[in-house]
C-alpha cells in the first residue's frame, strides 16, 4: 500500500519512515556490500570505500525517513504536481540519465579503467542506486519540507532541519570524494567472476590514489 505516494517510490515510502529508512539503507550501502561479497568476493574497508557510500548514504536514509514521518498520509501536497504521475517518471529517468552520463564522463576522464567501470558494484552504483535511491530521496525530502507545520510546531521545524542537516552532509560528502579519491570499484573480471588479481597498474585517478595510500 502506498499510502499516497507514486507508484514509482511507493514500494518505499508506503510503509512508515523505519522501513522507508531501511530501504534507503538496503539500496546503499546494503547491496553495495552485499554484492561486494558475492561477486567481487571481497568485504567492504570504510578506508578503501568513498565517505558519501560509508557516511553520505546513511545520513540520507534519515533524511528519507524523517521525510516520510513528516507525511504521513502521502506526499504533500505542495509538491504533488512535482512528484505524483508522470513527475515521478521524470524523476527516475533523470537519475538514471545522470548514471549513465557520469559513468561514461568517468572512464573518459580517466576516473575509473574500463575494468573498474564495470565491477558489479560500479554496475549497480550506477544503474540501481541513482535511480532508486534518487528517486525516492528526491520524493520523501521534498514532500518533508513542504509539509505544512501543524501544532505544536516545533517538532516539524526540528525535522524540517534535520533533513536540511542530512541532505547537506550528504552532498558535502560528494564533493569532498571527488577531491580525495579512494579506490571505491577495484578492476573486476568477469571471466574469473571475481575483482582481478593484483598487481593492478596505476591506469586511472582512483587506482593511482590506492596505489599511493598504499
């Protein structure tokens, strides 16, 4: 039941702020782990891994979580033209577009080796997380903002805030990533089914920052 929200986050978002937290998290950095495990068969090290994956994520689950407390009944209705219909489709498809841009810009810049574009978790990163985690981040933070305050106000003003707080962290984290590179994708093989095996040759900014840290 999605309880007001559009069918394109209501999977999430129609269940309460705890479970629309959880699934923040299980998108990332949960399956990010997860497939870490499984298919690059290596577990996740906080140094090795970028802030916004580690830090930036789950702050943005919270922020997903007090959004949807704030709405309780769906999204607002203040932001209803913008996230119901076919403004939830946009949504998603402008996450999904951002994906797709940024994992090409990165290989042409010489981010990520061709080889580290495609790990399984660079895959997801791209292909599951924007979308998802975009979309329904996108959709319970501006519903939360633009609830209307009721009485007593002050325990929306301290969401309110509180999402402010998290969103802003989050991006911070972001930025930060892109001035101190971590390794985030080693290169993977997907004829050994697994990351490839060392010694990796410093061909890319995050495999040149690994190597250094080293």
């Amino acid at each position: 039941m999605s309880a007001g929200w559009p069918a394109a986050t209501g999977w999430a978002l129609g269940s309460g702020p705890a479970l629309a937290g959880l699934a923040a998290l299980v998108i990332s950095p949960g399956a990010h782990a997860l497939i870490a495990a499984v298919m690059e068969r290596r577990l996740l090290r906080p140094r090795l891994e970028f802030t916004a994956v580690v830090i930036g994520d789950p702050l943005l689950a919270v922020a997903v979580a007090v959004g949807v407390a704030l709405s309780p009944h769906g999204a607002s209705a203040g932001v209803q033209p913008v996230v119901l219909g076919l403004g939830s489709v946009l949504i998603l498809c402008w996450w999904l577009a951002f994906g797709l841009w940024q994992w090409r810009a990165e290989v042409r810049s010489g981010y990520y080796t061709r080889d580290q574009a495609l790990a399984p978790t660079k895959i997801w990163h791209q292909l599951g997380v924007y979308p998802l985690l975009g979309s329904i981040g996108c959709t319970s933070v501006l519903s939360g903002l633009a609830a209307p305050l009721a009485h007593p106000a002050a325990p929306r003003i301290v969401g309110k805030a509180a999402i402010a707080v998290a969103v802003l962290a989050w991006g911070l984290t972001n930025v930060y990533d892109r001035r101190q590179p971590k390794l985030g994708h080693p290169p993977y093989s997907w004829r050994l089914l697994r990351s490839a095996r060392k010694p990796w040759l410093a061909d890319s900014v995050t495999l040149r920052a690994y190597l250094h840290a080293g």
